[in-house]
C-alpha cells in the first residue's frame, strides 16, 4: 500500500525512506497481547498522503482501512515529529556566513545587493465559527504563516499561527526574528559599501507596503506619481519580493491540503502547516529542478515538437 501510492506523496523513494529512517524512532510504539501497533512507515504514508492530496480523514479512512479518529491522531502527531526532528536541520538559525551567501544570491539573480531574504504572509483559510479572533480583512477565517524566502524559494524562517485579523507588520515585529535583530542577537554580517559608493549600507529583508521602515526592512515607494528612479527602485524591490510569493505558490501546490479550508482545529491547523513548511525544505534541497525545465515546459514542448517535424 506505501510503494503503490509513493508517487502521491510529492517525494521520491529515497527521500521517502531518508524521512522515515529520521522519524521511525519518534514514532515507533509497543505491540500489546489485543493487537500490533501500527507502523512508522504507514503512519507517515498516510500523513503524506493527506498533506499532498488534501483529502478527508473519511477517504483515508477507506484506503488504508483505518479508524477516522485514529487517523487524525496519527496525522497530528507525525506532522509534530517532523517539526520537532526536522526543524533544526530544514530551517536552521542563519549565521553570519549563511546570511552573506542568502545575500550574494540574490544579488545574483535579483540584482538587488544585501538582500536578507524576501518577507511577506499568507493566509490559511481554516474553517472556524464566526465572530472570532480568526477573521481577517477578506471576510474569512484564517492563521497566518508570516515567512522569510532565499533566492532558491526554500524558507528560511517561519512563523505559523498568528490570527488571521492581525496586519502583516505587527505579525513581523513580534516574531523571534525580528526581535532577534532589534536587540542585536543575531549575528548579521557588517555594513558594507556597494560598488561607486563610500557610505556603508547594512543588509535588510524585503517587503511590501503593509511594512513598516526599517534600517533592516526595505519596502517601496507609496503613490503613482513617482519619479523615474523611484520607479526602477519599485521594480527592483518587485523583482526581489516574488521569490517569497513563489515560494507560497511552490508550498501550496505541492502540498494540496492548501487548496481547500482547513476543517480542524486552529492548533491542529498550526501543526500541519508547521510540518508542511519543514517538508518543503527537505524536499527542495534533495530533489532540486534543473530551472529552465520549471520555468519553461512550454518552450521545452515547442522545440521538441519542431526536432519532431524535421
């Protein structure tokens, strides 16, 4: 049953069995004399299966002919074991050197230099009651995953679970990172001078207008008459910022349980999220794309169909 439905699981063979060599301790229980306990492997199957598909416990239920409550219990506690085993290896604390290399990559391919990372939220649409703390501007309920990009769309921090009616900017000064930096915690490389220039300028992450300005936090400029240098700083920052946006694109269609409301608790919610995010570092730094077969399949097909007709 795990073999035959692995390609469900948006992860090769290998990668499937390196996630279960690192979880099978956490996860393993005790037989008992009335039954055998269930297995590390079935149970990451199936929360695999359920991220990926975005299926119901009630269709697992009836693949993998398991109890709908204890489908639910094994989710939640495989998606808090990838978050606790995986989360200092996927998403680890950038030091000084790693924060020069985020910086030089996006300096690379964004033209935009001492670029930290690229900031932004996305709302989780959870299925809550009204009236609640959950609701956000666009009228539905939600949990926020306030998360900072690279230039290779891996996240380099996150942060789930703020109320879906809290702005972009108080989510963002209250997390670990930002205070991090204010206090002066976190080891950040030192001002340095751009190429034609004499006064240091210090590294800073990139937002967009609901952020507030900061010596570390670039965002554009506000308004439509704009000078013509504004406006080519605006595109910069545009070209810099998508990294993030493509990294929420890359996250939710690889693991479907995004592309419909998530009809659990907010704290269970939280946890599936959190996994999700874990996974999508994991995933990316052993099965990387070579980019123009992302980026451009359309072209790819064209060409092929040419060689074909010559």
């Amino acid at each position: 049953m795990v073999m035959e439905t692995l390609e469900d699981k948006r992860m090769s063979t290998k990668s499937f069995d390196e996630l279960h060599m690192k979880l099978k301790d956490c996860l393993q229980r005790q037989n008992t004399f009335m039954r055998e306990c269930i297995q590390p492997i079935e149970m990451l199957a199936v929360t695999l299966r359920y991220l990926a598909s975005g299926c119901t416990f009630s269709d697992l239920h009836y693949t993998y002919l398991l109890g709908i409550l204890t489908i639910s219990k094994i989710i939640r506690e495989v998606c808090c074991a990838i978050w606790a085993v995986l989360q200092s290896e996927c998403i680890p604390v950038p030091n000084k050197k790693k924060w020069e290399s985020i910086a030089l990559k996006f300096e690379t391919v964004a033209n935009f230099p001492h670029c930290l990372g690229a900031v932004d939220e996305k709302h989780i649409r959870i299925v809550h009651p009204l009236n609640s703390m959950y609701i956000n501007y666009k009228g539905y309920s939600s949990i926020v995953l306030m998360a900072v990009a690279d230039a290779e769309y891996r996240f380099i921090y996150a942060n789930v679970g703020a109320y879906g009616k809290d702005c972009d900017s108080n989510v963002f000064q209250n997390c670990r990172l930002w205070s991090s930096i204010i206090n002066g915690t976190m080891d950040l490389p030192e001002d340095k001078c751009l190429p034609g220039t004499q006064n240091p300028i210090p590294y800073y992450f990139i937002g967009d207008d609901a952020f507030g300005l900061h010596k570390h936090l670039l965002k554009p400029y506000e308004g439509h008459s704009l000078t013509l240098e504004k406006r080519i700083y605006n595109y910069r920052v545009c070209r810099a910022r998508r990294y993030v946006e493509c990294t929420f694109g890359i996250l939710s269609n690889k693991w479907r349980i995004f592309h419909r409301a998530i009809s659990l608790d907010p704290s269970y919610a939280t946890d599936i999220v959190k996994a999700c995010v874990v996974l999508q570092n994991f995933v990316r730094n052993r099965e990387m794309v070579l980019k123009q077969k992302i980026c451009y399949p359309f072209r790819a097909l064209k060409i092929s169909t040419w060689k074909a007709r010559e």
